[in-house]
C-alpha cells in the first residue's frame, strides 16, 4: 500500500535548529520560503543578482549570493531550472556543503537520470508540490496545502525521514496529503502527464479548431466553446474535487450520452500502444538524453517548434476574441 502522512505524522520540532537555504526564488521558491518561514524555520535564500534577489529582499528574507547561502544553511531547497542544476551543484552548492547535511529536490529529474550524483555524507530529499508554486502558497494561506510526493532518496545521517516529513508539514503539505515515492516513480510520472496527457488536450484543442473553422464555424465562437469561456477549467477541477466518473450529473443527460458515447471512437484501446511507448522512452531514459543534446546543441528544434506553436492562427483568433470578452478567471 502506498503511504500517505499527514500533520499528526510529521514533527517541526526536528528542524528547530536547522538553517534552510531556498536555492532560486522563482514561483516554488517564492511560494515554499514564505510557507517555510510562516510555519516557524529560519530560512534564508540563495539566488543571483536579478529581480527575484531583490524580490526576496523585498520579501524580507537574508538573500545571499548561492555560495554563501549554502555555507549558512544545513538544509538546502535546490528549486532551479532542471537544465541548470548539475552545474549550479557541482560549482556552487556541493563545495559548500557539511557532512550530515541535507539537499531537497523538487523533481527528480538529475537524480533519476544521474546528471548530479550527490556525495554519500549528505541526506537526499525529495518534496514535490503537485501544484504550480502561486497555489502552493494561495492554498496554504487558507489554512489548506497542496499534496506532495516526497522520499528520503538517501539517508546518511539516520533522520532523513523526520527532516523530510517535517519540510512536508512546513509547506503545508501535509494538511493534505504527502505521498511516500520514489524518485524514479515521481520523475516518470510527471514525464507521462507532459508527454501524453497535456499533449493530448492541446492537440484536440487544435485540431478542433482547425477542422471547425475550414467547415465555416466562426473562430471567435469555436474558441469560446471549446475551452476559453473557462468551462474546461472547471470540469477540470470537478474531476479532481468529485471524481472523473462522479462529476458526470453535473452535465446534462445529453451531454453524458455524448460523452459517453463517443469516448471509445475518440479514443480507442489501441492508444494503450502508444501510451506504452511514451513511457518506455521516458524509462529508459531515451527522452532524458534526446533532452540533452538538445539543450548542448543551442535548442534548434525546441525553438522550432515553439516558432511553430506561436504562428498557428489560433493565436490571433485568441487576442481577437479577448478584445471582445472580457472575462476575469482570478
């Protein structure tokens, strides 16, 4: 069975003398510092120059440059970009570590793909937010938080669990739910949902688009109907508030028999191939090298396709119907 903790299973107390360094103060940065202090620890932020080492200033936290945050701190939150944490670890953060200290992760990426190979004297952790970091906040101001995956990827001082479990608490984590996996389980799943799941509902969206408006339906009522009245917004959220299933008498019977109905010939059991294919790529690691080389080769077809992306027509159908609607999805 999977284990699930929550506030009455995690101490705070365990982290009364730790300093915790908050290594960029981007959306989790931000968002995991300022629940962090809420909950009582002392934290400091490590950042370059730029608008988010003012920001946390402004925020009213001790920001140093990285190296100096780290040597302050004896647990260090790393919440950079992916492409840039093996280098940021190898020059800025591992030399300026102790013994017994403890690095956090918010995704497993460099871990899994073994692009940063910590030393064996330091405690490993994972506390990853299943929410983009403005909610991660938002949430934990209304007294509520956003679920976790956690795991104590090493243990080398025998109190990796406590510390991780109490980061958890201190996020508000565990008001909710933090969810005991791995780091190889965490990083394959989040790949899934960014390699097929989100893929899946853009292509749709476009698809639908295009094929509505080359059969005269007007592009303005196209996009409203779709998804940018904010409908599909909603039904997202009924699924995870309700139930995928459950949240079905909300709509009409007309539209459950629809649903219902086509959701086999939109989607058939032969796309089980293809999802077996995307995750195979992902274990193997055959995504995670394809990813590098892009990133050593100056990202030629990531911009191509971001080109791409940004001259489709649907773009400007968007800011045409926007002009017009003005909805307000705060």
């Amino acid at each position: 069975m999977v284990n699930i903790y929550h506030d009455s299973d995690a101490d705070l107390k365990v982290l009364k003398d730790e300093v915790i360094a908050v290594i960029g103060y981007g959306n989790q940065g931000r968002s995991q510092a300022l629940n962090m202090r809420d909950s009582g620890l002392n934290v400091v932020v490590g950042n370059i120059k730029d608008r988010s080492y003012d920001q946390a200033k402004e925020d009213g936290f001790e920001t140093y440059l990285i190296p100096e945050a780290v040597k302050k701190a004896s647990i260090v939150f790393i919440l950079l970009p992916d492409e840039i944490q093996p280098q940021v670890y190898k020059e800025s953060i591992e030399p300026n570590l102790d013994k017994g200290d403890a690095i956090v992760f918010a995704h497993g990426y460099n871990l899994h793909y073994g692009f940063l190979w910590p030393r064996d004297d330091i405690d490993v952790l994972m506390v990853a937010p299943r929410m983009v970091g403005k909610f991660v906040r938002e949430l934990y101001e209304k007294k509520s938080g956003a679920p976790v995956f956690f795991y104590a990827h090493q243990d080398a001082t025998g109190k990796a669990q406590e510390r991780v479990l109490a980061l958890c608490k201190a996020i508000g984590a565990t008001r909710v739910g933090a969810m005991e996996i791995t780091v190889a389980e965490e990083t394959e799943l989040d790949h899934f949902s960014e390699h097929f799941i989100a893929p899946a509902i853009s292509r749709t969206l476009i698809l639908s688009y295009e094929v509505l408006t080359e059969m005269g339906y007007t592009p303005e009522a196209v996009l409203l109907e779709t998804y940018m009245s904010g409908e599909l917004g909603e039904v997202a959220s009924s699924l995870a508030k309700d139930g995928l299933v459950v949240q079905l008498p909300f709509h009409s019977r007309t539209s459950q028999y629809g649903q219902l109905l086509y959701a086999d010939m939109v989607m058939g059991d032969e796309f089980k191939d293809l999802i077996r294919q995307i995750v195979t790529e992902i274990q193997t690691g055959e995504f995670a090298k394809d990813w590098q080389m892009e990133q050593l080769l100056g990202y030629p077809v990531f911009n191509k396709l971001l080109k791409k992306a940004f001259e489709h027509p649907i773009n400007e159908a968007e800011r045409k119907l926007k002009e017009q609607v003005k909805l307000d999805f705060e």
